[in-house]
C-alpha cells in the first residue's frame, strides 16, 4: 500500500492533480458560488467540449506535431450538422454522421499535407484553418442556424440524473482514448514516432500511415466536440470554436505533453482540460475582464512549456 501511495505521487499527473487542487481551495475561498453544485456541473460541461479535443491534441502533439485547425474543424461540422437538419430536412442521425465525416476529412486531409506533400504541421494546419473557418461562413452565410429537433439538443441538453449527457461522453471517450494509447501497439507506435521519427520508420513502423490515422482521428473528435457544442447551444455558428485551439493545445501542454513529442497522458490532458475550465470560470466569478483572462491563460501557457523545456534539458 505504501509502495502503490510512492508510485502514484511520483507521477507528473499527481503534480498537475495538486495544482488543480490548490486553484479549487484559493476559488472555493475567495468566491462564494465556486464550489456550490450548480457552478460545479457548469464547470464539468464546459470541459467537457475542450477535453474531447484534447484528447485527440494530446495523440497528435506526442508525434511532434501540432494541429491549429481544430477550432474551425468544430465550426464547419457544425455549421454542415445543422444545414442538413434544418435546411435539407435529413434525419438527426445521417446529419451527424455527414458532420463527423467532414471532420474525418479535414484530418485526412491534415495527415497528407503533412506526410506527402511534406508540410509542416504548423504551416499544414494553419491553412486549413483558415480553409475550415472560411468554409463555416460561405456555407452558413454568417448566419447562425435553427432550430434544432429534440432528438438532436438532448445529447448535449439531457441530463443522465445530476450529470449532463455530454461528459457521459466525455468520460467515455476519455477511457477509449487512454486504452488506445496505453495498451495497444499502434498507441506505443505513436509514442515511438514521437520520440524518434527516423529511428521508427528504420525498424520497419509506418510512419506516414501512424500520421494520417492520428490526425484523423483529431479531426473526428473536433467534430464530434462541435456535435455535443451545437446540440448543447441549440444553435450552429459559423464562429463556433473560435480561438478552441489555444483552449486545447494549452489544455494538452498544461497536463504533461510535452511539444517536443514523445510524451503524454489521456489523464493529463483531462487534468490540463480541468485546471482551463476552472480558471475560467474562476475568474468570471472574480470579476476578471474577458481582455485580462486572455493574458492570463497566455502566462499559463508559456509557464507550463518552460517548465517542460527545463525539465527535459536537466534529463539531457
């Protein structure tokens, strides 16, 4: 029992745990509506969104590599989502599945660009960025789109007793993703193309097929997230997600991955989402400008990336 006690506090997720922990007692401290049960749930939901694509952030960024266009991936499949049920008259189902398709294909495409054309994730995803958000508007003509039918909102307004059904998925998708990437060979393969990209390729792993699946599977929980986002909202906005990407790559890095590759955890992107979450609704409930919780969640960042950097010239 003790040696299990050992092994759990030597783990970087027990040290993310203990700074989530210490945010909540200053929060619970210094605001009165923080740890009552309504603003918890509240709290819960709005990670939930930004957790699921961190879980996908953290597999991609572990091979070295970084996707940008996350957030307008989550606006166009929303903005496809709900022309197909409102405007074409297609079933809540195949709507989303065509959604969660259109996320697919921006992985895909993410996944070629950087593989065989050879761009860099940086310069690859930051295009289609601009690709996906450009998408959302000309589809939508800037404006939002509803309404929505019931068997559509409730996967992201229905309640599974005190838990909102969104981080049912969540922790759902969370457990799938932590079992993929622990205890299978392709997810030790993606941990092996992180650490040595040209070592992996020379012991016979695909590395280009590794990619391509990884940021699939990052553009497939994009939209996914903007599947439970839109359901929750009731609405589809073509700026919907907008700025996700600094919320998830911030959420990954803050929980242990480390952006040289090679290194992180499904349970550290969660912590990482958490300690976002908590934040921000922390400082709303502190009274903080919009304006002034951005250079905060920047300081956060650059703190939690120089923290990573040091650590691994002191393993060098």
């Amino acid at each position: 029992m003790v040696e299990l006690w050992k092994r759990l506090f030597k783990a970087k997720e027990a040290g993310i745990f203990l700074i989530l922990v210490a945010i909540v007692i200053f929060l619970g401290i210094t605001t009165e509506e923080f740890l009552t049960v309504e603003n918890i749930f509240t709290v819960i939901l709005n990670v939930s969104f930004i957790a699921i694509m961190s879980f996908g952030m953290t597999m991609v960024i572990i091979t070295a590599g970084i996707d940008l266009s996350v957030g307008s991936v989550l606006g166009v499949a929303s903005v496809v989502m709900g022309l197909l049920m409102n405007e074409r008259g297609l079933s809540p189902f195949w709507s989303v599945v065509l959604g969660l398709l259109v996320g697919v294909g921006f992985g895909l495409a993410n996944g070629f660009l950087i593989t065989k054309a050879k761009l860099a994730p940086f310069i690859s995803t930051l295009g289609m960025l601009s690709v996906g958000r450009g998408l959302a508007y000309v589809l939508s003509g800037g404006w939002p789109i509803s309404p929505f039918p019931e068997s559509f909102t409730i996967h992201g307004q229905g309640m599974v007793g005190p838990v909102p059904v969104p981080v049912i998925y969540m922790a759902v998708i969370g457990v799938i993703s932590h079992i993929f990437l622990k205890y299978t060979v392709t997810g030790r393969r993606i941990y092996a193309i992180g650490g040595n990209e040209e070592a992996s390729r020379l012991v016979g792993i695909k590395t280009d097929r590794i990619l391509i699946m990884v940021y699939t599977i990052n553009g497939f929980l994009a939209a996914f997230a903007g599947f439970l986002l839109t359901a929750w909202l009731g609405v589809a906005q073509p700026n919907a997600g907008q700025g996700y990407e600094l919320d998830v790559i911030a959420a990954t890095v803050i929980g242990g991955t480390s952006l040289s590759g090679g290194e992180g955890t499904i349970l550290g992107a969660f912590l990482g989402a958490v300690i976002m979450g908590v934040l921000r609704n922390g400082m709303i409930l502190l009274g903080v400008s919009s304006f002034w919780q951005q250079v905060v969640i920047g300081i956060v960042i650059i703190i939690a990336i120089a923290i990573d950097q040091i650590r691994r010239a002191k393993e060098r």
